[in-house]
C-alpha cells in the first residue's frame, strides 16, 4: 500500500525534476539566444540606419522583436509539453556560428586592433623613411660633382656631348622610394646621421681648404666640375658639318685649325662656331665684335688659343668655358663681360695665360683660381671683384705675373703670397688691402715690380724688404704706413723708381739713400720726415724725379743737387728749408718743373740760376722770403706757361721783359712790395689767363690793351692807387 502510493509520487517528482531541468535549459537558450538574436538585430538596424531609412530602422526594429518573441514562446510551449531529456545537438541553437559573426565574437580575420599576419601602417617597414637616401655599399664609380679628386681622361661630366633624355642613375635622389610611409619605426637601414661609406656631395672636400687654411706649398690636385647652367645647342657628334661657317664675313670650313681675323667686322660670334670643332687656335682680338660669348664655345675641346681682347663682347663668361681643357691662353681683357667667374674656370689645368682685365667681372675670385698650377700669367685688374685674396693663390707657384689693380679687395694680403717665388711683377695697387705687410714678401726675391698704391696698409716697412734686391719698381704710395724707412732699404741697388709718398713716415732721410744709384724716381712727399737733406742725394745721377714736398725737412737745401744733370721735375716745397737758394741749380738744364714754394728761403734769385733753366715751365718760389728784385732774365725763360712769385718781399718795378713769356698761361706777383706802373708790355701775353697784382704798391692805370685779353682773370689794388676798367677783383 505504501509502495502503491509511494510509486505515483516518485514519478511525479521525477518528472517536475525533469520539466524543471527543461525548463531552466530552455530558459537558458532563451537568455542566450535573446543575446544573440538582440545582436543579430541591432547589426541590421545600423545596416539600415546607414543606408539612411529611418522609417524602415523602425518598422524593422519592431517587426524583428515580435518575431524573436514569438519564436521563444512557441519553443517554451514545447519543451512543457514534451518532458524529454535535453537531447545533444551537433549545433548549438542561435549561438551558431553566423556567416558574419557579430562584432565581438572570435573570427577568423582578426579585428583591426588584433595581432596580423601583414602588419598595419605603424610596422616597422623594409625600406628606409622618406627623408634618408639608401647609403651606397660601395665608393661611387663617378666623381663628386664639385670637385674631382683626379683629372678626367674624358670631358668633364658636367657637360656631357649630347642632353640626357633621364636623371642619371648616380645622381643622388631626393626621396627614397618606401613601401609603407613610416615616420617613427625602427628602420634596417641607417638614417641621414648615420656615418655613410662615403662622404656626400654636399659634404666638405678633404682636398678643398677653408677660407683661411694654412699656406699651401702644393698644387691642389681637385677640379671644380658643377653642372652648367645651359647646353650647346649644337652638337657636332649628331650634326653633319658640311657647309662652311661665316665669320666676319668671312667663310672657314669645318677642317679649319686657326681662325685669325684682325680687321674690324662690326658683328657678333656665331653660335654655329662650335662646329669649328678642330679649332686650335681663334683669334679676333680688336675687331670690334660685340653681342655675347655663345655656350658652343665649349664644343671647341681642341682649342688651346682663345683671343677675344679689345672688342666690345658683354654678358657673361659661360660655363663651358670649363669644358676647353686644352686651352693654354684665354685674351678676353677690355670687352663688357659682367658677371662673376664661374667656378669651372678651375677645370682649366693647362692654363698659362688669363687675361680678363678691362671688363665688368664682380663679386670674389673663387678658390678654384688655385688649381691652375700651370698659370704664369693672371691679369684681373680693372674689373669690380671685392672681396678677400683667396689663400689658394699661394698654389700658383709657376706665377710670373700677377695683376689685380684697380678693384676692390679687402682684407689682409695673405702670407700665402710668399710662396709665389716665381713672380716677377705684383700688381696690386688701388684697392683697399689693410693690415700690416707679411714678411714672408720678403721670399719674392725674383721680384722686379710691386705696386701696393692706395691701399690702407699700416705699419713699418719690414726689413727684410732689403732682401727683394731684384726690384726695380718699388710702390707703397698712398697708405697709411709709419715708422722709420729700414736702412735695408740700401740693398735695393736695383731699383729706379721708389714711391713711399703719402704715408706717415717719420724720422731722417738716411744717407743709404746715395747707395740707390739706379734711381730715375724718388717720390717721399707728403710724410713726416724732418732733420736735413743728406747730402748724399747728390749720388743719385740717374735721377730724373725728385719729390720731397710737404714735411718737415730743415736746414739749407744741399748743393750737391746740382750734380743731377738729369732732374726733370724737382719739388722740394713745404718744408722747412732755409738759407739761399742754391746757384749750382743753374746745371740742370733740362729741369722743366721746379717749386721751392713755402719754405723758408732767402735772399735773391740768382741770375746764373735763370741763365740755365731755359727748359723751365712752371718756376715756383711763392711763400718764401725772397728779397730783391725780379730779374728780368726771367724774360729769357721763354717756354715758362706758369711764374709764382707772390707772397715774398720783392721790391721796384715788373720788369717789362716778363712780356716776352709769350706761352705764359698763370703770372702772380701778388703780396709783395712792387712799385711803379704795370708795363704795357704784358698786353703781349694773349694766353695769359690770370693776372694777379694786388697786395703791391703799384701806381698808374692798368693799360688798356692788357684788358683786351680774352678770359683774362685779372685782380689788382684798383680801389687805391691802381685805376683798372676791366679787373674782376679790387683790393
């Protein structure tokens, strides 16, 4: 009985057991598969929602939800009814596997912020960033750019026969080709800072110096050979030269070695002469050509003779001008070329001869001026280059002559310029040099002529300028030089013209002047130099010109004087002299110019004096202390054009003989003590142009017939004593 009733209980409670296992089970797929179902759903509403429907995001977010409800329903209804065991499934239900799984389940393809096989845009790539050109392995098999380390067998690169049609592939890139652009990541190449194998194009030079390297004692072997800025039109590899070339009206066929022209033609240089490719030698210097230097002059490679000087060609010296590695001679002195030299000018080894002086050149002498090792002639003067003297002149050691007067350098002369042991001529005169002069001038012991005019050097003359005894011209007018003169300067036995004039020099005139036998020119004016005039001045038998104007010399002027037969232009004014003026001045018959004006000399002019000057032209005693009267054996000084005697205390009357100085042009007896009438005779003098009589004590009327000559400046006492009708100034 309790069996019977235990039986139905166990079954019933079996079987709620069951149905509540069911149920949880169910209820379970249930939370799952809303989940999931509610995910399903929500992708297909932002499907939607992107397409932009939002009336249909709406409809089917309500229809998909009434659906998922009604499925759930109907599955709980069956599981109650069949009171089973849940029964395995292959599948699990809506947690399948979905052909696009949802955003957070596993896939196959990882997400984006999952570990890839290819990597994303942040990996490290195989190729080098943008910035950083893959650094050679090996040297380059061409030369860098700038400046080759060797001589080219061939022509430079930098000119190549025919235009290329590509990039070179030597050519550096600027931007290194990258399969991904990656700016941060770790790359197996090495970046711009890195050490390459060689040095770039833009790096510096092991051959080429710095702006002030040490002094050179050889040659640099490097050549500059930068691109040119244009191409040959012509190309006489691809054009057949067939027809003959006009030139100067003149026609040369293509076999033509030498081309020399020396008339006059008025017209330009055709660009068709770059087919004259067998040139040797062209020469059309003072023919009057004009227009510019065509680039086809670089075609010309067999041309060792370029004379273009003397004519009226502008523009400016084309770069392939560097391509003419033959060339011993360039003549392009007095045309209109303007611009700056160009740096290839460097390529040009075998040079002998540049002549470029009497142009429009500006800006600075490129260091590349030091690989002409071959140069003995460099002639720049009478152009605008400024800047300083490159050092690397000191590499010019085969130098003979070196002009660059009449521009304007600045700075130092380097000590460089000692190393031109070669040089027979330096020519640097009218620029602005400052600083003091380098002893190492000194070495130039071949020299024969320095010119260092109108600079602004200072300092002492270094002694051992005394060790230069080859020259013969010596300059350093118009500097600011000061101190003594070195007694070295009596080693200069050589020497016949010495210019120290318009400095500040001080202290005596040594007496190793009269060891400088050879002089023809002596000019020290405008200094300072004082004590006496030695006497030795009067060994210097060649002399033709002497010049001591403006210092402080004192004491008598040396008879000795006299023995310079030869003196032409004497100026001993300014100074301090005193005593009388010398009679053994009445030798120098060829004298043409002398002025002893503003000293402090006495006495008369003596007759022997004017006896023997008859070539005399300008005679100048004014601002002295002369007495006496005008002798008029002036009257016989017939080539006289000018006669200053004003400011001293002659006395009595004009001497009418001064009316026969029939070419004088300036007459001024002003400031003395004249008495008497102005003598009719000065009306002769029809090319005088100022008269100046005033501060006398003249008397009477100024004639008539002196009026009458034309454009005469004429300046008296008319306001006292004097009657004048026609003077331009009354005093």
């Amino acid at each position: 009985m309790k069996l019977a009733l235990f039986l139905p209980c166990v079954i019933i409670l079996v079987f709620s057991a069951s149905v509540e296992a069911n149920l949880r089970s169910v209820l379970y797929d249930l939370q799952n598969s809303s989940t999931a179902d509610s995910n399903l759903l929500l992708h297909d509403v932002w499907r939607d929602r992107k397409e932009g429907d939002e009336t249909q995001v709406t409809t089917a977010l309500k229809s998909k939800s009434q659906d998922a409800h009604s499925s759930l329903i109907k599955r709980l209804a069956l599981s109650v009814a069949t009171p089973t065991t849940k029964a395995p499934v292959t599948q699990k239900p809506t947690l399948a596997p979905v052909t696009q799984r949802p955003t957070w389940a596993p896939v196959t393809k990882r997400p984006t912020w999952a570990p890839v096989t290819q990597r994303p845009t942040w990996a490290p790539v195989t190729k080098r960033p943008t910035r950083t050109p893959a650094p050679v392995t090996t040297a380059p098999t061409t030369q860098p750019t700038r400046i080759p380390t060797s001589k080219p067998t061939s022509q430079p690169t930098r000119f190549p026969t025919t235009k290329p049609t590509s990039q070179p592939t030597t050519q550096r890139p600027t931007r290194a080709p990258v399969t991904q652009k990656h700016t941060w990541a770790p790359v197996t190449k090495r970046p711009t800072w890195a050490p390459v194998t060689r040095r770039p194009t833009w790096a510096p030079n092991t051959q080429r110096p710095t702006k002030t390297p040490a002094p050179v004692t050889t040659a640099p072997t490097t050549k500059p050979t930068s691109n040119p800025t244009s191409q040959p039109t012509i190309n006489p590899t691809t054009v057949n030269c067939t027809n003959s070339i006009s030139v100067c009206g003149k026609s040369y066929t293509c076999d033509t070695t030498e081309l020399v022209f020396d008339r006059p033609c008025n017209s330009n240089l055709p660009t068709e002469i770059g087919l004259l490719t067998k040139l040797v030698k062209l020469v059309l210097n003072s023919t009057s050509l004009n227009g510019t230097l065509p680039t086809e002059i670089g075609l010309l490679t067999g041309l060792t003779v370029l004379d273009l000087s003397s004519n009226s060609i502008a523009g400016t010296l084309p770069t392939e001008i560097g391509l003419l590695t033959n060339l011993k001679e360039i003549q392009l002195f007095y045309n209109s070329f303007s611009g700056t030299l160009p740096l290839e000018i460097g390529a040009l080894t075998s040079l002998n001869i540049l002549a470029l002086g009497g142009n429009s050149f500006h800006g600075t002498v490129p260091t590349e001026i030091g690989l002409l090792t071959s140069l003995n002639q460099l002639e720049l003067a009478l152009n605008t280059f400024h800047g300083t003297l490159p050092t690397e002149i000191g590499a010019l050691t085969s130098l003979n002559y070196l002009s660059l007067h009449t521009n304007t350098f600045n700075g130092t002369l380097p000590t460089e310029i000692g190393l031109l042991t070669s040089l027979d001529i330096l020519e640097l005169a009218l620029n602005t040099f400052h600083g003091t002069l380098p002893t190492e001038i000194g070495a130039l012991t071949s020299l024969n002529f320095l010119n260092l005019y109108y600079n602004t050097l200072t300092g002492t003359v270094p002694t051992v300028i005394g060790l230069m005894t080859s020259l013969t011209l010596l300059s350093f007018d118009s500097n600011t030089l000061n101190g003594t003169l070195p007694t070295e300067i009596g080693l200069l036995t050589s020497v016949n013209e010495l210019y120290l004039g318009y400095n500040t020099f001080h202290g005596t005139v040594h007496t190793e002047i009269g060891l400088l036998t050879s002089l023809s020119i002596l000019e020290l004016s405008s200094n300072s130099f004082d004590g006496t005039l030695p006497t030795e001045i009067g060994l210097l038998t060649s002399l033709n010109f002497l010049n001591l104007s403006y210092n402080t010399l004192t004491g008598t002027v040396p008879t000795e004087i006299g023995n310079l037969m030869l003196l032409n232009i004497m100026v001993l004014g300014y100074n301090n002299f005193n005593g009388t003026i010398p009679s053994a001045f009445g030798q120098l018959t060829m004298l043409t110019y002398l002025t002893l004006s503003g000293n402090k000399l006495t006495g008369t002019i003596p007759s022997v004096l004017v006896d023997g000057l008859m070539e005399l032209r300008v005679f100048s005693l004014r601002y002295n202390q002369l007495t006496g009267t005008i002798p008029s054996a002036l009257g016989g000084l017939t080539e006289l054009t000018s006669l200053y005697l004003n400011n001293n205390t002659f006395t009595r009357s004009i001497p009418s003989a001064l009316g026969l100085l029939t070419h004088l042009d300036v007459l001024f007896l002003h400031n003395n003590k004249l008495t008497g009438t102005v003598p009719s005779s000065l009306s002769g003098l029809s090319t005088l142009h100022q008269l100046y009589l005033f501060g006398n004590e003249l008397t009477g009327t100024i004639p008539d017939d002196i009026c009458l000559i034309e454009d005469l400046d004429l300046t008296s006492d008319c306001r006292s004593e004097v009657t004048c009708s026609c003077c331009d100034t009354c005093y």
